[in-house]
C-alpha cells in the first residue's frame, strides 16, 4: 500500500501526490431524489435541512455539496453509517447514478458528457467494481467469472484465459479455474470477485463495502491481501466503508460522510488526532491507537545529532545545542545516547579522545514504521526519549514517554511544540 504518512506533532510532511493532478475529482455534487429535483436543489443551496427538505417536499437529500480530490494510487476511503451517502457517491464516479449537479472528472474526462457508447466503454476500461455481496454468477466457473470483463471487452479466450489463471494465482486460488462460487467460501468467492475487477486492468478499483460481508478472520486476510497487492499493482482504489479500524488500516485518506454531507476528510492520522466535531469524535474514540498509529505520525524532529569523532568536539555541539543529551551517530549508524552531564564530567585533557562505549547510555532505537504497540515495553524500560530511525538507519527523531501518555491518552489535545527539555 502507497502509506502516506504526516508527522503530527513533528510537523507536517507533505504527501508527493500533492504536485499531480487528481485521477479522480468530484466538484459541488448534489443528488437528490424525487421528481421536482432540480426545484428542490435550491432548497438545499439555500441551507436547508435534509429532514426539512423531506417533510415539506417528500424529497431525499443524498449529497449535498461534495468536493474531494483522489490521486494516483492512493486507497480512498469513504466512510460513515447506514444512510450517510457513501454508496451513493461512489455510483456516481461510474455514472450508475446521475447527480442533480455537479461535476465528475476521472482522467481529464467529464464524465457527465460522455455519450451511451463512450460511457459504456468508460465502465468497461477505466473502471472496475467490486460488491459486497460477491456478484459472481454461480452458473460460470471461477475462471470464467473472473474473464468475464474481458470478454465483453472482445479479448481472444486464449489471452483471458491465461491472464485470468495469473489473476487466480495472485489471490491465492491456484487449481480452483474450474470450481462454480457455490462450493467456495465466502472469503474465496471474495478473492474471486477481486480478481475479476485486476483481471479488467483497470486503472481505478471501486470497492463498495466489499469485505462487510465476510467473518472477521476472512475480513482481515483480505485486507491484508488488498494491501499486498497494492504494494505492487499501484491501483487507485475508492473503498467504501462503515469500519474505522478497516479505513484506518488501508486507507491512504479518508472522508467520513453523514447525512449526505462531507464532515472531514484527511489523512488517518489527520482523523485520529484531530477529529473535526462531536461526531467525528464519535468514531475514533474507540480506537485503539497503539495498534493505529506508527511511530512516524507521532515522533518529535531529532534535538541533537552528535557526529563528532572526538569528545572535545561532542562537547561543542552538545553546548551549541542547548539541550541535555543527543544522539552519537557515527560511520556505522546509531551508537547510543550521551548526556551533558556526562560530557561536562569528562577533564579537559581527554577531549582529544574518541567517545567510548563507558560514556553512552544505552538507550535503544525504534524504527520510524513501527507501531506505537511494539514499542511501549521499550518506552517503559528507558526513561530517556529513544532514537527514531529511518529505513536507512539515519538517526529521524525522537519518541519520549510524554509524547507517548499524550497520543495514547483520551485527550486530543496535543503539543505542537514540546519543550524538549521538559521530556
């Protein structure tokens, strides 16, 4: 999975896909049912309720002003709970529903102006959909349920044949070509409908509550198959959800819908800690955070970074710094914590020295990706901040036992500038 990830309390880091342009963008979308729609949209433009608008007019409001920008490769998810609009706007990217207003552009192209052929072909190419309830037609074999798109879209049965066998492979289906979805599991006939949609290659995967259905053992295989292959396909999904914990895992970005209204949308991270209103609120509360977050989305810039090959040198930049220990970083990475008190120790006749393993506090690394879970034992161990590290083994930050009690407490209220000094 393309894991975009912000540093909230370290500063925000910048998604790269924010230089692109969208794949996908939705601008002041409205749909509303009933006959006098166009009548009553002004209604809604006006401020009006939705339960106002459907006791005075009989009317239902399902979107009201939806704005959102997808981008290449990420998994979009859009959540909220029964009623709040997230089928409905997830049909109208393909055009299975009609919007009242708005615009809808997927590559470059307006959507709404596409003709019955070209819409057709749009579906067939651009787009492809995975259901809740499987979709599979139980008359066709495996195989040919997932070479079905391909077949409408005229290719040899030869070539979809053997991209359909690759496809079953993929999803962990190997030998099952010839089976009927009758006499597979739920969580099979899941994979087979995911390999149909990838069979097609189309360039963005539209996932309507597709794992709701399954027990949650299954529910989490397929996730984590989901983010296996994204790992490697690169696909822009729109998952539709009414799981935190599922948007939160897989999830790139998310936007929370009620009533037909866009509440927030952001990264998870964004969501997790700085829920917008009461309702927002109402959804992470629960949420098991040490088990959600990285280290990454929490951890503090690095305060002092020593590199110096001698203590004289150390002391320098330990003074120039300000702070009470720093990180000693040499040719073969993270070596361990010294502290001021230790260096202010030292007689002056020994700063021509190299610093000595005596001289370090043995205080352990973590890396940048894991979860906040798998370091608490170490956390507890050490009363110093441990040392972040990047995939290269460079020296990213720091994590202390403050920042720790703040993220995993029940407040949202965080620091945004913790007085190093003070952890």
């Amino acid at each position: 999975m393309q894991n975009v990830r912000y540093k909230i309390l370290g500063g925000i880091k910048m998604s790269s896909n924010e230089n692109n342009a969208p794949l996908i963008s939705i601008k002041n979308l409205y749909k509303i049912f009933g006959k006098n729609e166009k009548k009553v949209l002004e209604e809604v433009k006006a401020g009006k309720s939705k339960e106002a608008i459907l006791a005075e007019t009989g009317h239902t409001v399902g979107l009201a002003d939806i704005n959102l920008d997808i981008y290449p490769g990420e998994i979009f998810v859009i959540m909220g709970l029964s009623g709040s609009g997230k089928s409905t706007l997830i049909r109208h990217f393909n055009r299975l529903i009609d919007p009242t207003a708005g615009e809808i552009v997927v590559a470059g192209d307006d959507v709404m102006q596409l003709n019955d052929k070209d819409l057709q072909n749009f579906r067939r190419q651009k787009m492809a959909m995975v259901f809740q309830r499987f979709g599979l037609m139980p008359h066709r074999t495996v195989l040919q349920n997932i070479t079905y798109g391909l077949q409408v879209q005229g290719v040899a049965k030869k070539d979809r044949e053997e991209r359909g066998n690759e496809w079953l492979k993929t999803v962990g289906l190997d030998g099952y070509a010839k089976q009927y979805p009758g006499q597979l599991s739920g969580g099979q006939q899941q994979r087979v409908g995911l390999a149909r949609a990838l069979c097609t290659d189309a360039d963005i995967l539209l996932m309507d509550e597709a794992f709701s259905a399954l027990d949650p053992l299954i529910r989490s295989e397929m996730q984590d198959q989901l983010i296996e292959l994204q790992d490697k396909l690169h696909k822009t999904i729109v998952f539709i959800t009414h799981d935190l914990d599922e948007a939160l895992r897989i999830g790139d970005k998310i936007a929370i819908l009620r009533d037909g209204l866009l509440i927030q949308q952001g990264t998870p991270v964004d969501i997790l800690l700085n829920p917008i209103d009461d309702y927002v609120e109402a959804f992470v509360k629960d949420v098991n955070r040490a088990r959600a977050l990285t280290v990454e989305t929490v951890m503090q810039p690095q305060i002092c970074r020593i590199s110096s090959e001698n203590i004289g040198e150390a002391v320098a930049q330990m003074r120039k710094s300000k702070q009470e220990y720093g990180y000693v970083v040499n040719d073969d990475g993270y070596q361990g914590m010294i502290t001021q008190e230790t260096l202010e120790n030292v007689e002056k006749s020994d700063y021509g020295n190299a610093i000595t393993d005596e001289l370090l506090e043995d205080v352990p690394s973590v890396q940048s990706d894991a979860l906040l879970e798998s370091v608490i034992s170490d956390m507890l161990d050490n009363e110093h901040p441990l040392a972040v590290l990047n995939a290269e083994g460079e020296v990213e930050g720091h994590l202390s036992r403050t920042t720790l009690a703040e993220v995993l407490s029940d407040s949202n209220e965080e620091s945004k500038d913790p007085d190093p000094q003070k952890e």
